[in-house]
C-alpha cells in the first residue's frame, strides 16, 4: 500500500494504491473524497499513473458528486425549497403548517408539516428522523430479499445494523452482523442492495481475494454496474 499522487490541470490527486489478485484496474471516489486504487500486483507505476490522468477528469466529477449530495457534506439547512437525495432521486423540501408535525412525500416533494414552522430545529429532527425509518424500512427489505439467497451460498449472517461512518457506506462485525451507513438512503435500491450484498460476501471471504469476487458475481453478476453507479467507481484493463 503506498500514497500516490497526479497532477491534473492545477488539481492535485492524491491517492492510495493498493495492490491485489485481479487483472484489471479499479479507481474508486469514496464519499470523503479520497481515492482508492487497486492494481494488479505486477502493476508497473507508470502504467497507474497512464491510468490516472486518463480518469483524472471523471474522478474529479465524482469529487464534486460526493461535495453536492452528500446530505452531510455540505450541510443541509433544512429550509423550503432545499434539494434532498432519497433513492436516487432529488426531492424538493416543503415546509407547511399543519394540525401535527409530519412528513409526508408527494410527487418529488419532501413535506415537512409541523404546528410552529419557523422551528428549525424542529425541521431538521423530523426530517432525520423521516429520512432514519425510511432507511430503516428499505434496507430491511432489501436485507431480508438477499438473505436467503447468501445462505445458500454458505453466509451466515446474524442481521444488519444502521451505524454512520464517516467514509464508507458498509462494513460487517466478527459476530456476522453487517453495518449500513445511514445516508446509504440516498442511493438508489440496486447501489443500497449491492452494498448489502458486498458485506454479505465479507462474512464468509474476509479480504478482497479472488474468492470474495467469485462470490459477489454468484450472488450479482451485475455488482460492477451497480458499484460504478454508487461509488464513482471504474475499472481499467492495465498492460
Ligand atoms: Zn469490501
């Protein structure tokens, strides 16, 4: 593993290279912005470096993807008009006054009725927590549709849990639990489901071995297509 970096234009790209089994090249743009490669092990740094400034533009779009719609980078002020991501889509927030404080979505719209709308605190905590059993409900779905089929597959999982990480959208415990960052949310349901499926896989293959993606392509032969849709992420032949 070694910290790399292009220049592009008067951009730095920082990066981190790390080298594993596969064949092929994969750049990816973590919602923190940072850029992970993975090389085949006989990678020569030249031929990476080729690499890199040919998606040096398209990382720097993925960089500015992961600024504009991440809800927490920038934050979300919570106010009528607003923009907010859910399952792939933009919905406008509308703030309303109403006989109780709820959310109701219509038509592209996010509805925040509540009895005192000048309360923006009040704002913000019912659209959290809208936006929280929202997600609790769809990865439920997705979780329990996913499931059955991993266990054919020899996983054993425990079940999942919504924690927020700071930079990645899963992760999975020794005790078979699997761990899904809250702003997942803002995906749509196939990126949310390959995440889901991603940790699934970690239960039973540890690493990224050739083991691991042998069972991610069982499990969804289309993974790849849905990671480049989620992660601004892409893979490369390398010479
Ligand atoms: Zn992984």
């Amino acid at each position: 593993m070694r910290d790399m970096m292009i220049q592009y234009g008067r951009k730095r790209i920082e990066f981190r290279l790390l080298y594993s089994a596969r064949k092929t090249l994969a750049i990816d743009v973590h919602p923190d912005l940072s850029v992970v490669v993975t090389a085949p092990k006989d990678a020569e740094d030249c031929a990476v470096e080729k690499k890199m400034h040919k998606r040096a533009a398209w990382i720097v779009q993925q960089q500015r993807f992961f600024e504009n719609y991440l809800p927490s980078i920038p934050p979300r002020r919570y106010v009528s008009g607003e923009t907010h991501r859910y399952l792939g889509r933009q919905y406008r927030l509308r703030i309303h006054e109403g006989d109780e404080d709820v959310v109701k979505m219509s038509r592209g719209q996010i509805n925040v009725l509540l009895i005192d709308p000048s309360n923006k605190a009040r704002i913000k905590t019912l659209v959290v927590g809208w936006l929280r059993q929202r997600a609790e409900a769809v990865f439920r779905d997705l979780f329990d549709g996913m499931v059955a089929k991993a266990e054919r597959h020899g996983i054993t999982a425990e079940d999942f849990e919504i924690r927020r990480m700071r930079n990645r959208w899963g992760s999975c415990t020794t005790e078979g639990r699997i761990l899904l960052n809250p702003d997942l949310i803002i995906a749509p349901k196939q990126c949310i489901e390959y995440v889901i499926v991603h940790e699934l896989c970690h239960l039973k293959e540890h690493n990224h071995s050739p083991a691991f993606y042998r069972l991610l392509q069982v499990l969804m032969p289309d993974w790849e297509q849905r990671r480049e849709r989620l992660n601004g992420s892409v893979v490369e032949d390398i010479a």
